[in-house]
C-alpha cells in the first residue's frame, strides 16, 4: 500500500515538472522569437523636439 502511495506521488511529482519544463521553454522560444520583432517594433526612435532647438536651426523635413 505505502509503496503504490509513493510511486503514484512520484508519477505526479514526475508530471508537474515535465509540464513546468515545457512551459519554461516554450516562453524561452517565444520570447527568443517574438521579443526581438516586438523590440524593434516599439523602438523609441530619436526626435529632435521643435521646443528645444536653437533659434535660427530650423530643420526642413522631407518626407
């Protein structure tokens, strides 16, 4: 009886690490994925702010 007790906890035990490895790296794999196109996605890019620039500086964009 003790014994089937500790083989079934061990089964269970042997489950949930399986399932917390798999979900480490699969949120390993997902972020090695879509972290890189989500960062370069919401890159703040450099602005030059109107406010700030020198008098006599001004820039003329061409779009």
């Amino acid at each position: 009886m003790q014994t089937q007790v500790m083989e079934t906890m061990m089964q269970g035990l042997v489950i949930v690490g399986g399932l917390t490895f798999s979900l480490a790296v699969s949120l390993l794999i997902e972020e090695l994925i879509f972290g890189r196109i989500v960062r370069l996605a919401f890159e703040r890019r450099p602005t030059t702010s109107r406010q700030y620039q020198k008098p006599g500086t001004a820039r003329i964009e061409h779009y």
